[in-house]
C-alpha cells in the first residue's frame, strides 16, 4: 500500500516529476493502483500539498506554510501533532483531527497562533503515513445490530473497526480471554469506519511466549519483516592495521545464544597511566548507503530483548560475518585511547584494523576477581583459563573506576528487575543504552557494566572528533531535570533522610543531590523518585553550517561531552549510521591538500582537524551524506525507541503480573513508594512489582493528602501513610492487559486475628 509519505518523498525534487515517472519511482505496475495514486494526486493539488508545474510535472507545493508531525493522543482525549522541526507541539481538536489516529505521520496547518500559555492550534491536512497496521482489540457484538465489532485496547484509538469476513469468531459471546490481532484494510473516511480483518486469535494465558506475542503486537513491533537476500560487502584488508598480536578480550554477561555481539578491549601501561584500546565489530563497511540491506537495518531499528531472549536485528549473514570469534583474525573499528593516571584523556586515534581476541571475560570470572584477596598469589580455580590475560583485565577494571567516577554524561541509578528466569537477560547491564534517561549503576562483576564504561567513553571521543571535522552524526540528548522537580525532590529526600545535606542556600544539584543517597539506608526509594522526574534521552542530529569557511571557526571541539554511539552496531541502526560517517573519514577522506603534497595528515588521530584546512570529501559524497542526513531519519529512529522502552517496560510489569497472579488473596510484605490524592502505591517485596492502594479502600477514616509531606492522613485518627512505610496488603486484582495490581491494606485488627487462629489450630493439634 502506497502511502502519502512515499508519494512526497518521490516529489521532493526541485524539477518535479511526471505522473509515469511518480509510478515508475513507487513500483506501481496495476490498474487500480494507478487509479487510487491519481486520486491521491487529484487530493493532495485540492489541499495545495501537491502543484503543476511546466509540462505538467507534479511537484511539492512549499508556498503554503504545512508542517509534518506525528499525532500524540492521551486517554482523556486530548490531541497534539508533535512537530518534526521540534517546534510547540499543536493542539488538535476533535472535529480537526481529520480520522487520524494516535501515532499517526501527518500534515497539519496552523489555525491559531498560541499566546501567552496556550499552544497554538491546527487542523490536520491529510495523513502521511499511518502508524497502525494490525492492532490488538477486543471483539464484541454490536449492541444494536449483535454484529461483531472490534474496539481496540489503546484507548488512545478510540475508535469501531467492522470487521470483514468473521467466520469462525461470529459467535454470540466471545471469549473473554482472547485477543484479537486486527489488520487494516480501510482506513476511516468521512462518516465511514475503518474495516479489517481478524489475523488471529491471541490468549491471554498462553504462557511465557504467549505474552511475548501480546506485548510484541501491542508495541506494533514486527517479526515478519524479510530480510533482502543480499551478500553483506567483503572488506579489503588493504590500508588496515593488523593487531592480531594483542590478545584482546571480549566481555560477556548474556547467556543466549542470540545474544548480539559487543566490543572487544585490551589494555597496558603506557607512560604513567594507561593506553586501551577499543575494538568494534564492523557493519557500516559491509553494506551500501542507501542499499537494500541498509533500508532494511533501518526498517528494523534495533535489537529487542524478549526478556531471556532475542528478536534480533541484523540478519543472520552480517551477523555471521561481523561478530568476533575467539582465536579467528576479524576485521574492526578501533579506537585506542591514552588517559594518565587521573583518568583524564591525554590522546587517542581512530584506525581499520583487524585483531585476533584470545579470550571470553565471564561474570564468573570477575566474581572471583572481586572475591580474590589483594594479596593471594594462588590463583582460583575460575581464573585458571584466563592465567595470562590477567594482567590485561586488571588493567581493565582499575582504568574503568576511575573513569566510572569522572562520567557525568548519564546519570547512574540501580536497576530493579525481579530475579526471574523469564528476565534473566535483561537484569543484566545493556551496554550504552539509557531507557529511561539514567543508565545502570556500575557492577564490578558485571562484565558487560564494565565494558559500559568504555562504550561511553569512546562514544563522547568520537563527537568529538566529528565535531573537529564538522561531519554530522546522530548522538543522545540527555535532558536536564527542571529545578522545581529537584526541589520537590529534596524535600522527599530530607523527610526520609535527616542525614542528606543540601547547601546553604537550600539548593541543591541533580547529581549532587543523587550522590547523596549512596549512603542512605532508604536509597532504593529514592532511586524510584528519581526515575520518576528524569525528563529521559532522545536522538538528535548533529549539523554545523557546511557555508561557514573551516579557518575561521573558533571552538574546541575536545571539550564537547555528548554521546555519539558506534561501537555497538549489532544493537541498533544510530550505531551503524555514526560508523558509516567514521569509515568514510578513515577511507575515502582527503588526508593531504594536493596529491603532490608530502604533508599526509592522520584523519583518525586526535586534533588532527586544526591540521586540515582542505575539503575532506569530494562534493559529490558530501552530497550523499547530505541527503542521508536528515530530520526525517532522526524521528523514525526515536519512534524505534519508544517502541523498545515500551516494549521492555510491559514484559517487565507482566512478569510481576503474572508473580502477583500466583498470590492473589494472600497477605505480604510491602513498603509504600509513591503517595497521591487517590491513594497509595506499594512494592511487594518478594516480586518487586507495585501495586495500588486506593483511598476508596481505606474504610476506617477520611484520609486528606499533604503534598507537601508527601503523605495521607486520617481526619480523626491522623494515623499516616507515608513514603518507605513497611505495610502488609492483600492482592485483590491482577489486569494484566493494563499493567495493574489492586491491592488491599491488610490491618493490624486482621493480623493480629489471624494470628490467634493459627495458635488456635496449632493448640488443637498438639492436643
């Protein structure tokens, strides 16, 4: 199905293009495909999206200010198109909305300019692009014709679906416990409703793998999308650096056999501190810029973690291709980096190379390291197959404090993720990635949290050195916490906390203030506050004005601190995009002013850039990348995101679901996390998932809410509910499609019943 998006994208061109060439570029080949892209034409010139220019070429009509955005819906009702230039998010009302639904790409003209607070308001043109194509429903009868009609879950979508068709689900009273997967077939248009037809039949109690199929269609993520049968590029090893005399080590904490591949580090002493290098698989030099293996990688996005599995992102010839193997020569990206003794970075430089790892660095291994006394000279049985490399590991971890204690790009909290077979891969650290806006707290027996410690450093050199060759490159922006959520806080903090300081005035930074909770004895609590106001990450593209004259810029690129990702390019496509822009300047860039010049600049070495007063690229591969690097590319890849957080939000909260299901109607232990108006939340302790108490339920007073003491308490009795309160509760009700758990608050008057009927019973039996 061809859509607005794809009709636009073949339009974008200065020259316009005729109708037969438009269906040439879309592959449009039938009759009636002919037919429907005509309409589409005859539409879009009515909305003044499309024009004729000479010789009746269609072309993008840019004399009307339209913007793209995509449609953000609440539960409640509330629409905004969150705009693609990163401008105010516009509101949408209802009679505007024009049959677009949530998550929708579309067109919207401005009918209102915002003042004061307000947004400014608009009117959905058309839709671009549509974000669902099947979605999970529940089919019901209608209530007045008894048909069976399907109304999706999202109840951001709230719409009717009639349903085409129905066979075998055409029954009176459908299962309750079946969902539906729903595919589209039309859209709604005017006064008529969308229609679609009933893929299959999902169970909300079909197990582990049942409840991955759930959450991977609710997430609208695919696992049926083909991969091109296209060789990956073989790499010349011409102009690489052979370093298959190092023996380099790769570190891994994931267990399955799908797990993606990482980075391999070695290290040594080198002039009073410690020189290390970074190896990285290659992709971006085995596939074409804009080829079909390249669309498909960013089709895919990224790697998805199915809790102790994987749906995997590249396919299975790049992966067999890139991935390092123990004692083969591999080809790779690396970066070697000099820091002296402080942890301060004194040097470094990009190369191609080919390197030979000698060995698997374990959890088991740094176990045993962490549990070695500083002065035993036996070594543990675990570390006997990894006798010589020793040296080169503990170089490793003593370098990985140190810079683990100057990072401030992410900030660092602990990770709680119940201890279950079914999330085993996910509790254990993902190398580079901030879900949430925050990052894992450094493990010392994790292997992979160590191996965290180097991706991010390397990530932050090369935006540095992109910035110094002005070359654009996709890099994570860490959003600050606004002031007032800092200060809200702190007052949490110093109720459960006397010992947290703040300074004098009062106030106090994010980072100091998070400091401050390692050595409090309700640091957890704290953690979860935090999680709470941490704004979160988003990509961005990173562009300098390619008509300012190189000689006369007047920055530092070495003291930039953001993140530009690619060490990593079997987890996520942002990954291959950077080591795309990073091969190109190691293999096709200019290193010397003329061809007769003997002056040959290093591009991969540090401040080699104030050295280069020359164009590195010739026009023509400026221009690709030019073209390549785009707003549009940005967005689809955050979309990705979101995708993957919420996927991996949902099959953390319905494994606890499934726990709380097993203990429904049982008293447990639990400590309150977070207080509101309408009650109160609370962590069971065994299975670490969080629960409601709502004010309803609490019968034996009216209980007002203080937000300022963050607490509830009693008209009459001031009994109190407050943050890190140990209470007992009773779960009532699991919602495993929503992601809740109802609890009841056990009293002191039941427990302490229960407790003397169990005497009771014991007493009888004894006699």
């Amino acid at each position: 199905m061809t859509s607005v998006l794809n009709i636009l994208e073949s339009l974008d061109c200065e020259d316009g293009l005729e109708v037969s060439k438009l269906e040439r570029s879309l592959k449009i080949t039938k009759k009636i495909d002919k037919d429907y892209l005509n309409v589409a034409i005859k539409a879009l010139t009515k909305l003044g999206i499309v024009q004729t220019i000479i010789d009746d070429k269609l072309t993008i009509n840019n004399d009307i200010d339209f913007l793209r955005g995509r449609v953000r819906c609440s539960s409640k009702g509330y629409c905004f198109v969150v705009r693609e230039d990163q401008g105010e998010d516009i509101y949408i009302r209802e009679g505007n909305l024009n049959n677009a639904w949530h998550g929708d790409s579309v067109i919207v003209l401005i009918t209102k300019q915002g003042v004061r607070r307000r947004a400014p308001e608009g009117k959905i043109q058309c839709v671009l692009q549509r974000y669902n194509e099947t979605l999970l429903a529940k089919v019901e009868p209608d209530k007045s014709t008894g048909e069976l009609k399907a109304y999706p879950l999202d109840d951001r979508i709230p719409v009717t679906i009639e349903l085409e068709d129905v066979i075998e689900t055409n029954k009176k009273y459908p299962d309750k416990d079946l969902i539906h997967e729903i595919k589209i077939t039309k859209y709604p248009i005017a006064q008529f409703n969308a229609k679609g037809l009933i893929v299959r039949e999902l169970s909300i109690n079909s197990g582990v793998e049942g409840d991955i199929e759930l959450l991977l269609s609710k997430n609208n993520i695919s696992k049926s999308l083909v991969a091109p049968k296209v060789a990956p590029k073989k790499i010349s090893s011409k102009g690489r650096s052979d370093l298959t005399a190092q023996p380099s080590l790769l570190f891994e904490s994931w267990e399955s056999p799908n797990s993606p591949s990482l980075p391999g580090l070695y290290a040594q002493p080198y002039e009073g501190g410690n020189r290390i290098w970074v190896h990285a698989p290659t992709i971006s030099e085995r596939i074409n810029l804009g080829g079909k293996l390249d669309r498909y990688l960013k089709d895919k996005g990224e790697v998805i973690c199915l809790g102790n599995n994987w749906l995997e992102f590249l396919n299975e010839s790049l992966r067999s291709a890139s991935q390092f193997k123990i004692n083969e020569e591999c080809d790779a990206i690396s970066l070697m980096i000099d820091i002296n003794a402080d942890g301060n970075i004194t040097d470094w430089k990009f190369i191609l190379s080919i390197i030979k790892p000698v060995k698997i660095i374990t959890p088991k291994h740094l176990t045993a390291i962490n549990n070695r006394k500083a002065k035993s000279k036996s070594v543990p049985i675990a570390l006997k197959g990894i006798k010589d490399n020793l040296e080169v590991l503990y170089t490793l971890l003593h370098s990985a404090k140190i810079i683990n204690n100057m990072n401030n790009i992410s900030i660092k909290l602990d990770e709680f993720i119940p201890k279950l077979e079914r999330l085993s891969e996910l509790s254990k650290t993902f190398p580079g990635r901030d879900f949430h806006g925050w990052s894992k707290t450094y493990d010392c027996c994790d292997p992979q949290s160590l191996i965290d410690i180097y991706i991010r450093l390397s990530n932050n050199i090369l935006s540095k050195h992109l910035i110094g060759y002005r070359l654009p490159f996709i890099y994570k922006e860490h959003e600050e916490i606004d002031q007032l959520s800092i200060n809200e806080l702190t007052k949490s903090a110093l109720a459960l906390d006397k010992k947290i300081t703040v300074n004098a005035d009062g106030t106090i930074t994010s980072s100091e203030l998070i400091k401050s909770f390692e050595s409090s004895s309700e640091k957890k609590i704290l953690h979860k506050l935090v999680k709470h106001i941490i704004p979160g990450v988003h990509l961005k593209l990173y562009e300098i004005n390619t008509h300012e004259d190189i000689t006369h810029l007047n920055y530092d690129a070495a003291q930039t601190n953001i993140e530009s990702p690619w060490c990593c390019p079997s987890l996520n496509y942002w990954n291959i995009f950077n080591q795309f822009i990073l091969t190109l300047l190691l293999s096709e860039g200019k290193s010397k002013s003329t061809s007769r010049s003997k002056k040959t600049v290093e591009l991969g070495k540090s401040d080699s850039w104030r050295e280069v007063d020359w164009e590195i690229f010739p026009s023509k591969l400026k221009e690709i990348i030019g073209n390549y690097s785009n707003l549009r590319l940005i967005n689809n890849l955050n979309e990705v995101r979101k995708k993957s957080k919420s996927f991996r939000n949902n099959i953390i909260s319905i494994a606890q679901g499934r726990e709380a299901q097993k203990i429904i109607g049982q008293e447990v232990t639990a400590i309150i996390t977070g207080v509101q108006s309408y009650g109160f939340f609370a962590e069971i302790d065994d299975i670490t998932a969080e629960g409601l108490v709502h004010v309803s339920t609490l019968g034996d007073d009216w209980y007002e809410y203080r937000s300022r003491q963050n607490l509830l308490i009693g008209r009459k009795s001031k009994k109190t509910y407050q943050l890190a309160q140990k209470i007992n509760v009773r779960v009532l009700k699991v919602d495993i499609l929503k992601n809740q758990i109802d609890l009841e608050l056990v009293t002191e008057t039941e427990t302490e019943t229960e407790t003397i009927k169990t005497i009771k019973v014991e007493s009888d039996n004894d006699d």
